[in-house]
C-alpha cells in the first residue's frame, strides 16, 4: 500500500505563487510516477503535471511556463511550484501514483 498526502494549499492574490507538497509512504518501490491533479468547483478532475521515476515531467498545456514539478528522494516528497497563479487554477489539488492512491487533497484558492 501507498498512502499519500498533500499539503501546501491556501489563498492567494492573481500572480502569486503557491508551492504543494506530496509526501509518499509505505510500498514506495512500486511507485513509477506521482502526477498532480486538480478538481474545480463543479468540474471534472483534470491532469496538471507529472514526474517519473526518472524525472522526466509533462504539462498541462495551461500550466506550462507557470508550474514546476519536482522530486526529492530522499524526502518521498514530490513538489509542485506554482507560479504567476490565475483565478482559473482555483481547485483542489491531488496526488496520484498513476491513478491507483490518491491523497486527500489541497485546496488552492486564487482571488482576483
């Protein structure tokens, strides 16, 4: 088993920036890739980036140039850094090894 969990969410003004944490435990050796999800108010959950075990990364066209994953192995910890942050990436944010745990999730409030 997998656990997962989230952290870092909150409120932020249009163009700041927000960085969320992913913390992995348990069967960690089974983990190939952690991706990042989000879930808007009344919308389905969307991919936004991911990690492989390798470090190869991918984006969410919307979020390329703004956002950065990242992976430290020593901590279990996949990072998110969200950066020049818009109203539309209001949502709660969520972990994943490739679909299979999930974490609880984070919310990320962006105002305008």
């Amino acid at each position: 088993q997998v656990q997962l969990v989230e952290s870092g969410g909150g409120l932020v003004q249009a163009g700041g920036s927000l960085r969320l944490s992913c913390v992995a435990s348990g069967n960690i050796r089974s983990i190939n890739a952690i991706l990042w999800y989000h879930q808007g108010p009344g919308k389905q959950r969307e991919f936004v980036a991911t990690i492989t075990s390798s470090g190869g990364t991918n984006y969410r066209s919307s979020v390329k140039g703004r956002f950065t994953i990242s992976r430290d192995n020593a901590k279990n910890t996949v990072s998110l850094q969200m950066n020049s942050l818009k109203v539309e990436d209001t949502a709660v944010y969520y972990c994943s090894d490739s679909g299979i745990h999930w974490g609880q999730g984070t919310q990320v409030t962006v105002s305008s």
